[in-house]
C-alpha cells in the first residue's frame, strides 16, 4: 500500500504548478517545482503540506490578497481532498492580519478541502471576532462550511491544540450546536456528535444537561445524541445511560468465556466467545462492549473499548456472542509483544478478562 504522504509526489506537483501557472502568467513553475520538491523524499505527509504552502508564499505575489486571487482562480482545477487543504494552509499562515479576506478564503476553500485545523489559527488570534464568524457559518446553505463550524471550534479537535476558553466554557459554542442539531448532512451530524463527545470529556453534566432539553425523537437528532454520548456509555456513566434507559443495575452472569488461543503472532486473529444470562426478574437494556489492553513500549497499558452490540435482555434469557480481532499494525495503532487482555464490559462495567500473549 503507498504510503499516505504520497499524495504530495512528483506528479501532483507538476500538475499543481500548471494550474499555477494558468492562474497567475507571472508564476515561475519551473522554480516553484524545483523548490518544493527539494528533499521531498524525507519529508512525511504534513510536512509536505505544509512546505508546499511555504513554497506558495515565496512564489506567489507578496500582498495577500493578490495571492489568494490566485488561489480562488487556481482552486477548481486542483484535485477535492486532503492536498486541497494546502489552501486554507496558506491562509492561516499568511492571512491573520487580513481578517475578513482570510475568512472569505477558508469559507470558500472548505468546500474543496476541510480549513478546520486552518481556522483554529484564528482562533487563537482573535478567539471572539472568529467564532462570532463561526457562529454564522453553522446557518449557511453549504453543509461543508456549517461542518466547519462544528468541526474547527471542537474542544478537542484531533490533530490540534484544545481551545481551553471552550473547555472551561462550553456554552460559548452552544449556538452552534443548536443550529444544527437536527442538519440534514450527515457529514454535519458527525461533526456535531463528535464536538459534544469532547465537551463530555470535560464537562459531562453540562453536555448531557444540553441535549435533555433536544427532540431525541427526531432521527437526526436523536442519531446525533447517541454518537455524542458513547464515551459516557463506555465509562458507564449513570446519567448518561439513563437518557437511554440502560439498565444502571445491571444483573447478569457470565459464563463459557473463551479464548481461541493462549498465544498469537502480529498478525494472526485472536477469536472470543462468552454468553450472558439475565438474573433479573425484569428485561435489562444492555450495551455490551469488549475492551483490550494493549502494552506500551514504555510497559504502561492503554485500552480501546470496541463496542459488540446493544441489546434487551429478557428475564432467565441467555444470549452469546463470538467475536473476531485480529492484531496487526497500522497507523494509528504499533503493538507491543507480550502480555494482552480482553475484558468483557456491560453497561460500563467490567464482567470478566483473560490474557494472552502476542509474540512480534
């Protein structure tokens, strides 16, 4: 498989510098490709990007608002995507002090490439004037720009820095999240549950206290608030599963809790299987999750709960489950040989663990 920062090769770039040069008679793509493909082999994906918008800022005019004129005329002829996001890239870069212009740019180039960890610039420059834009953003027509103002003012966004003054005060991104609650775009929908699972990271009262007061019958709502609510489910937080009448007292047994294996290869699958009877005279809603601990190369653990299913258990009735999961690197994740756990968790809490050994 080509590795990601290959977007950004050498055929990307010759094409780059063509529409460059259509867009701007006075652009030098011969120069301007000799110089952003120096060393490129050592440089991994967001270098890339980013050496690309330095390379924009010394080949394009020096006023920006000349430059982002050729961005706007260069835009429709570069390829939608991650490489797109060179443009909102540049912005942040070279646009704090030409606010309105620089606003205008990432509203536009949004649609062709996220400008969510490009707004963030600004946000830390001018936290009020930003966000106040981003508050109008989230009532616009297009759905990549109302995703963005969701996405870019998110507590926590991954790949960025914390907004700390949304942290300490999550009501300051409310309006947003009331005006689209219930959006018609997934896409924005995703956007919206995930920024109110970072609010519950911080502020769990407030954020659960947020969406009682929405209509969780509405689908695209309702849809929204169960997305946003699955870091509380998983930690078995009371409140949170009672806004979705899981069961708090949870009274089942566990039983036939198996391994496939004692020992396996990177690589290789390790197969689970356990069943659960109910031990109560009443029908439990059940969310049934399985989560592994993984040593660290420092030989601390860190665990990921992977969600099995969400089920109603009826009273002396037993269900089981077998489960796949294979352990291999990837990009996210590196493993580390030696000793691994599988726990089993319903409705937060942990029922039972084994262990098993990956060799590497």
């Amino acid at each position: 498989m080509e590795p990601l920062k290959e977007m950004f090769n050498r055929a990307f770039y010759r094409h780059f510098a063509g529409v460059f040069a259509d867009a701007d008679k006075k652009f030098n793509a011969t120069a301007f490709l000799q110089d952003v493909t120096e060393n490129l082999e050592s440089r991994e994906l967001n270098a890339r990007l980013r050496h690309t918008s330095l390379m924009l800022g010394k080949h394009l005019p020096q006023s920006f608002s000349k430059a982002t004129d050729v961005l706007f005329r260069a835009a429709p002829s570069l390829k939608t995507g991650y490489t797109a996001m060179v443009l909102p890239d540049f912005v942040a870069l070279y646009g704090k002090a030409h606010f309105d212009r620089s606003m205008e740019a990432l509203k536009y180039f949004t649609t062709l490439g996220s400008a969510e960890f490009a707004i963030r610039e600004f946000l830390k420059e001018d936290f009020n004037r930003t966000l106040q834009t981003m508050h109008q953003w989230a009532k616009d027509d297009d759905h990549h720009v109302r995703r963005l103002a969701s996405e870019g003012s998110r507590p926590r966004l991954p790949w960025s820095f914390k907004l700390d003054a949304v942290i300490k005060d999550p009501s300051l991104t409310r309006g947003i999240l009331e005006s689209l609650k219930a959006d018609e775009s997934l896409y924005v929908r995703k956007s919206v549950a995930n920024h109110l699972n970072d609010i519950s990271k911080d502020n769990s009262h407030y954020m659960l206290q947020l969406v009682k007061g929405w209509d969780a019958d509405h689908p695209h709502t309702g849809w929204i608030i169960k997305h946003a609510s699955r870091t509380l489910i998983k930690k078995g937080d009371k409140d949170s599963l009672s806004v979705f009448n899981f069961e708090k007292n949870v009274k089942v047994s566990l039983d036939k809790f198996k391994l496939s294996q004692s020992s396996i290869q990177l690589g290789d699958t390790m197969e689970f299987a356990f069943q659960l009877t109910s031990e109560k005279s009443t029908p439990q809603k059940l969310v049934i999750d399985y989560v592994v601990h993984y040593p660290k190369s420092s030989g601390e653990r860190s665990q990921k709960v992977f969600k099995l299913k969400e089920a109603v258990l009826p009273p002396g009735e037993t269900i089981r489950f077998s489960k796949k999961q294979q352990f291999k690197d990837m990009t996210t994740r590196k493993h580390y040989a030696g000793k691994h756990i599988i726990a089993i968790q319903v409705n937060g809490k942990i029922l039972a663990e084994k262990t098993f050994e990956l060799k590497i």
